[in-house]
C-alpha cells in the first residue's frame, strides 16, 4: 500500500520535496516508485508514517473535484484515476478494518469505479443497483426512491444478496441521501446486513448526519463540499 500511496503523492510534490518530508534519499524514492526496489518492513513503516504527515487526503479529493455555476458536480478527474482508486480502496479498507463485509452494493453510474477498485482489494463480489432491468435477467429485487421532482428506481438482480451477506454501500457522491437510503431498502429487502456506507464526498452534512442518526452502523464521508457548493450556487 506504502508504494501505491507514495506514487500518488509524487502527482503532487517533486521527489526533492518528498526527500525533505520523509528524510529518504532522492533516488531510493525514485526506484521506490517506478518499482525497481521494494522497502523493507521497518523502512515501509517509518515512510507510511512519513507520508501521513504530507498527505492531507481531504485536500486530494477537494483538488479533484470541480462545481460549475450551475452546482454540477464533476468527479470524473477523480474515478478515472487508477492511483486515486487505489488510495480510496487503501482508505476504507482502514476504515472499516474489524468489520465483516460479503459483497460491495453500488448504483450505476459513477459509483462504479469506486466499488469496484474496492471490491478488487477486499476480494469480495461487486452488485451494481441499475436504473433499468435488463434483457436476459428475470427477477429483480426494485427499490422506487424521490430523485428531484420525479421517482426513480434501482434494480438488482433477485440471487444478487442473501441474508447471510453483510453488505458495504459504496457511491462517489451523497445528495440528498435518498440513493443511499434505497439501497439500505434494497438490502433489508433481501434481509442482508449493512456493514457500513461509503462515500467520497457531501453536499450537505445535514442529510448525512441524519442517515448517521436513522442508522446505527458507519457513515463514512471523506470530504464535505457542501460550502464549495453553495459558492457555486450563490455564483449562478
């Protein structure tokens, strides 16, 4: 993980700055990146402790996003990031160490990346909730939720979860928190546990806070744009 960590960081800062911060030479961390040498355990120690200091893993994700005048939110600069996903992935696999988790559940579209470079590093089964059934699948277990105006609905496959699975709800994003609150539905439906929810960021801490008040497992959010947000409104 240390390596994976220390390659994103040098997207951010030259390796005479990363010497500075972490006290190992230049070109130790130049062959530390490109993969020609590993650390050993005592020295992958100290520089995972090193890198905590530089890291400021909310400000990542505040550079990565983007909000135009009219509160559209972009995190593609985010999700197609292989080394971001990583870090993500890295990040709630600490965050929720100790917890059992079965199956990652995520709504089609943007989550997707995230859930699955999660899945990858937990090895565990990825279920996408889609916005419409698909030819070839005949049962499905449908959650209806308020999406603006309208009504929206998910899908997942019927043999999808079972009660013997303890599910982590994964999205990029928390609106309004309905979407997360569909697939909670979807996973009592198939009367599986919810071991937890993650999101990469808010837009408004009061909907988390009151998912966080409604549930008793983790809400983990990673950065609240939530002022970012009303900037842009305030702009348009």
């Amino acid at each position: 993980m240390v390596i994976e960590r220390l390659r994103l960081l040098k997207k951010f800062y030259s390796y005479s700055e990363l010497c500075r911060r972490t006290g190992i030479p230049e070109t130790v961390l130049c062959r530390y990146v490109k993969g020609d040498v590993l650390p050993g355990e005592d020295t992958a120690r100290r520089l995972w402790e090193a890198l905590d200091k530089i890291e400021q893993f909310q400000q990542v994700i505040y550079e990565r996003i983007s909000i135009d005048p009219y509160g559209y939110i972009d995190t593609t600069s985010l999700i197609n990031d292989p080394l971001i996903l990583m870090r993500i992935s890295h990040h709630v696999m600490i965050r929720f160490a100790g917890k059992r988790i079965t199956k990652i559940l995520t709504p089609a579209v943007n989550g997707v990346p995230i859930a699955t470079s999660i899945a990858t590093l937990l090895e565990v089964p990825l279920i996408i909730a889609k916005r419409h059934k698909e030819m070839g699948i005949r049962d499905y277990i449908e959650e209806s939720y308020p999406s603006g105006p309208y009504m929206a609905s998910l899908y997942v496959p019927k043999n999808s979860l079972s009660s013997r699975d303890d599910v982590l709800i994964v999205d990029d994003l928390i609106r309004t928190g309905s979407t997360i609150q569909a697939l909670i539905n979807i996973a009592k439906k198939f009367k599986a546990s919810v071991a937890g929810v993650f999101a990469l960021a808010s837009i408004n801490e009061d909907n988390v806070q009151n998912l966080r008040m409604e549930h008793h497992f983790p809400i983990e959010v990673v950065a609240s744009l939530q002022l970012l947000y009303q900037r842009s409104e305030a702009r348009a």
